[in-house]
C-alpha cells in the first residue's frame, strides 16, 4: 500500500521482508488490506443540449431525473444522431470513490453491485469495465441479464448541469451477493444514500444486509450523501440510516443544509456529530471542513493560525486524531477547514466527482491505519482505537489535493496517482 501523508517521515513497516505468496487480483480477506463499496453500478455519459432539448422531454432542468429505460433510449438516440456525446465515463458515486481509492492506494478495493451478464462492445458494462482500476476486485458482481445504469449529464448553454438516470438493472443486486466474510475483513465499508430512494427494489435490502454485516464486525461504515433533492425527499429515513449505522458521512453544502437546516457548514457539521463520529463537507471555492470527535486526553492543539467563525476557534485541536466516539471517555467535537488547494484551479474543467475524490482520500488514510495496526499492533499510533492514520489537518490537506486533481481534468475518476513530490511544495517541506 502506498501510503499517504509526509512521505520523509520514516514510517516501519516489514518491506524487506520478501512476500511469501505470489500477488493476487481477488481479495483475500485475512491477507490483505481494502475497502468494500456498494453501488448502483452506472455510466456517465456527458452531452451537450439546448433548453428545448429538455423542454421536449419534459425533463427538469438542474435536477436528477429517473427517467423509464424506453424513454431514456430514445433520448440516448437522438443525442448520438446529433453527435451530441462528448464522453462516456464509468459513474456511481461508490465506483468512483473506490477506484480512486486503489489509484491512491495502488491496492485493492472490492465492488458490490450488478454487471451485465453479456458485455458488448459499447454498451454501458463495456465503458464501466474499461474506466475502472484493475485493483477494484470484481469478482462479487451480480450478473444480470440486461443492462447496468446509465445517466446522462446534459449541459445546457448556461453551463446548467440536467441528470437523467436510466436505472435498468442496476437496482437488482439481491442481499444473497452481499458476501459476509469480505466486508469483515475490510479496512472499511462505503455506500451512499442512493439506494434509499430505490423503493421496494432488491438493492434496498442487500444494503441493509451489508450496513448489518459491517456493524457486526465493528467495520468503520461511510456513507455518501446523493444530492440536495434526494436528502429533501428522503431526510427522516437517512437520518435513521446515518443513526442505525454510519460512523463518516460525506456531503456538500448544500447537501448539508437539506439535512440540518443550517446553510453555514460549521453549523451544520456541529449537528450532523449529534448522529455520527466524523463528517466530511465540501464547499465548492470555500474550501472542505473535516470534522469529528477524538478523546479529550489525547486531544493535540494546532500551530496553524486559530479560525473563528460562527464556531469561535473552531480548529484548535485538528491536530488531534479522529476517534469514535463510542471509543472516548470524554468526547470533544473537533473542526478543520483547508481553503482550496493552490487557490483552486484556473480554469476548473469538471465538478462531477471531486467530492468522491476527497472521500478516496480520507478512506485511504483510513486503511492506512487498518495496515499500520495490524504490521504494527504495538506502535504508539495505536495507544488509542483511532480511527485514522493522520490528524484532521493532516487528511485535510491531502483530500483537498486529490479534490484539485478531480477538477483540472474531464473525467470524475483518477487516471493516475498524485506525484511523489509536489513541484509546488517548497523544498523546506520535503527535507523535514
């Protein structure tokens, strides 16, 4: 495993020591560090429309629309009699969350969800198998007799982003593809609040037997949040959800705001910790918050200049470790906030997945310290049950960095990982 943070900083791991067994793509659950992710397994297809377009087919502009597979065949027609596609990317916020992972990890992740059981060339399971990293295993797949999902991103002249989502097959993953002894032997498990809304649709009852699974094995639980609209709809049974289950949650502002009423992000990361132990809240120019709870003893007080907002000295403790909270004997709420990296890009190229990149980032960091205790079970990183390698500031940073990869390039997902050493850093920062 790669591992993140100061790469000068002598860490002590066995790898000298030569590897008994030959490497192998599917996980192994007792030999091998990784994540699990369940998703709606989809494709992104990305087309240029005019306002008309949407007009004619009565689809909600700036929305996420579920749009009837007939219905989104004939749109998906016409766009290619227009030349209207400009890309086809492997989508699903948990697939792009994943496979970043493995691209900053160079290590492996495992894949639940469904995959057309007959691939043709260009169907939307040949451009989801052909975007995704090797190291996501996928061997747990459900076959399926027809297609995974697809929804196309239509961008209007304003530069408005419209989602149609054709679901196809894609809700049809049955609990009895939810293998038990993978996700307990996982580092983490990663979903996100889509299926919620897939009423009465197999996917609803393979997720909560993978959330049951995974609290059963006291297995760290992430979840995504979908979009504002999804949250609105579906608040009082993810707020459930979040309670019965999630130890991290992942959103935007806006995101944020559906769920506790609150448009300032501290506040609303303030409230979100009534139900959960760490919340991760991107904020678009504003930068990202990382926030959660770590043992008042064990607390570590930050060199960085102190912030006050609607929080008076919200970051003096990011230094600190994250914890569950369940794991402090005196839980302190603990808040850091990174303004973008470099200022943010010039010319930001694409939005679609920087928030998936931020989380790969922190679920890295999390297998980081799975790796570490278990190489290591001794070490003074583990005096405490932390539940991440780095501090708050530290996984700050290094989520905003791999955010800033997301948004100068056109695809959600990684296509490499980041440099060994940043140009950018000064050379001060690399001799320490």
């Amino acid at each position: 495993m790669k591992f993140p943070g100061l790469r000068k900083i002598k860490h002590y791991f066995p790898v000298s020591q030569p590897k008994p067994q030959l490497p192998s793509f599917e996980v192994r659950p007792k030999l091998d560090t990784y994540i699990v992710g369940l998703d709606q397994t989809i494709v992104d297809v990305v087309a240029s429309v005019s306002d008309e377009f949407l007009q004619k087919y009565g689809i909600g502009k700036g929305l996420s629309n579920l749009v009837e597979h007939g219905k989104a065949n004939q749109i998906y027609q016409e766009l290619v009699a227009h030349n209207a596609i400009s890309d086809h990317f492997a989508g699903g916020t948990i697939g792009n969350t994943i496979h970043n992972y493995s691209v900053l990890a160079d290590d492996k992740s495992v894949l639940l969800g469904v995959m057309s059981a007959n691939i043709a060339l260009g169907s939307p399971a040949y451009h989801y198998v052909c975007h995704t990293s090797s190291k996501v295993d996928m061997n747990h797949l459900q076959g399926v007799a027809g297609d995974i999902g697809r929804g196309i991103t239509m961008i209007t002249p304003d530069g408005e982003r419209t989602f149609v989502i054709d679901p196809s097959d894609m809700d049809q993953l049955s609990p009895e593809y939810i293998p038990t002894d993978i996700i307990a032997g996982a580092a983490a498990f990663v979903v996100s609040a889509y299926p919620l809304r897939a009423v009465g649709q197999p996917i609803q009852q393979a997720m909560l037997k993978a959330l049951s699974d995974a609290k059963v094995h006291q297995v760290p639980v992430v979840m995504s949040l979908g979009t504002r609209h999804l949250v609105e709809e579906n608040r009082e049974q993810i707020l459930r959800t979040i309670h019965d289950y999630v130890n991290v949650l992942a959103m935007n502002e806006l995101e944020a705001q559906a769920l506790t009423g609150f448009a300032d992000p501290l506040k609303a990361a303030e409230a979100i910790l009534e139900h959960t132990d760490m919340v991760l809240i991107t904020a678009g120019p504003d930068g990202l918050y990382l926030c959660g709870h770590t043992d008042d003893s064990v607390k570590r007080e930050s060199s960085n200049p102190i912030k006050s907002a609607s929080l008076a000295d919200f970051n003096q403790y990011e230094f600190s470790r994250p914890m569950l909270r369940a794991h402090c004997d005196k839980p302190l709420k603990v808040y850091s906030h990174i303004d973008p990296y470099l200022g943010g890009p010039e010319r930001i190229m694409n939005t679609n997945g920087a928030g998936d990149g931020a989380l790969s980032a922190i679920l890295h960091d999390m297998a980081a310290n799975h790796y570490h205790k278990q190489v290591q079970p001794l070490s003074g990183k583990h005096e405490q049950p932390y539940l991440a390698y780095s501090s708050f500031a530290q996984i700050c940073k290094y989520a905003n960095r791999v955010s800033y990869e997301i948004l100068v390039q056109n695809a959600p997902r990684l296509s490499k990982g980041l440099p060994e050493r940043e140009d950018s850093l000064e050379e001060a920062y690399w001799e320490r």
